[in-house]
C-alpha cells in the first residue's frame, strides 16, 4: 500500500469515529433530556414502566404536608381524587412560589418505594394567576391620587 492511501484511511478511520462518538452523544442526550408528562391517575396506572422513566408529574401541593431540610422538601401532590407523595433532592431551594395550595411541577423519577423522587421541581401561586376581581384595580395601572379620585367621582343629585 502506498503511504498516501495510508493517510486517507486513517483520516477516515478517525473521521468515522468521531462522526460515531458525536451520534452517540447526541442520543444519549437527547434520552437523558425526555421526560414524559403524565397525570398522578396515569402514573399510578403504568406498572412497571414507571420506574425506568423519567417523568413530570403536577398537582396542587396538598396542604400542610411541606416538611423542608435545607433545600430537600418532602410533599404531597393532590389532583382530583389521587395523590402521591415527592421527595425533592435538587441543588436549588424551591421557588418563592412554592406554598400550601400551590400549583406545582415535579420533574424527576417514580421509586419502586411509592415516592416521586424529583430532581427539578416549579411552583406557581394560585391566586397570581386568578381572575381579577370586578372593581379590583390592575396592579399595573397607575395609581390615582385623591384630587384625581375626587374629581373623577360622580357628583350627587339632590
């Protein structure tokens, strides 16, 4: 063999393997990155399949049951009849947000121990998101001043 041939198959050689090595990293990323959503109802309803899943379960955290260490919180999520216990492990605390009630993401993995072990978890406040009450100011308008409030307010027919 000539040493030129040489050359081109050992550039293509390595070619291949990095072009390998690159698909190969790509997928596992990608496998590691997917979560499934499922309700609390389909979660306790897949068997086994659960437990080899990552997984994004929501629910209302039921209240009372926040117990914190830290940055390690144990709940429970309530939807409709169902509930399931979750043990958050994650590097950050909770949101603000995170409260009695409160509407909240887990994202993470069911254990054979009956917990959802969550990894990353979201909170939203219930009453943030309401609708505004009739009368109710927008908390982004501007408020009046009282010779603005005067002014403005209907006079009186006597």
């Amino acid at each position: 063999m000539s040493s030129q041939l040489k050359t081109y198959l050992k550039f293509g050689g390595a070619t291949v393997a990095i072009l390998f090595l690159l698909a190969y990293l790509a997928y596992t990323g990608v496998q590691d990155s997917k979560s499934y959503y499922v309700t609390i109802k389909e979660l306790h309803k897949m068997g086994d399949s659960a437990y080899t899943k990552r997984l994004r379960v929501a629910g209302n955290v039921q209240t009372g049951s926040i117990k914190r260490t830290g940055t390690h919180v144990q709940f429970v999520l309530v939807e409709e009849d169902q509930k399931i216990a979750v043990d958050y492990t994650g590097t950050e605390a909770p949101p603000d947000t995170f409260k009695d009630e409160s509407q909240a993401l887990a994202d993470g993995s069911f254990g054979r121990d009956g917990v959802f072990h969550a990894k990353q978890l979201q909170a939203k406040c219930a009453s943030k998101y309401a609708p505004q009450q009739p009368g109710a100011t927008p908390a982004s308008a501007p408020a009046k001043n009282m010779t603005e409030v005067q002014t403005s307010s209907p006079e009186r027919s006597n």
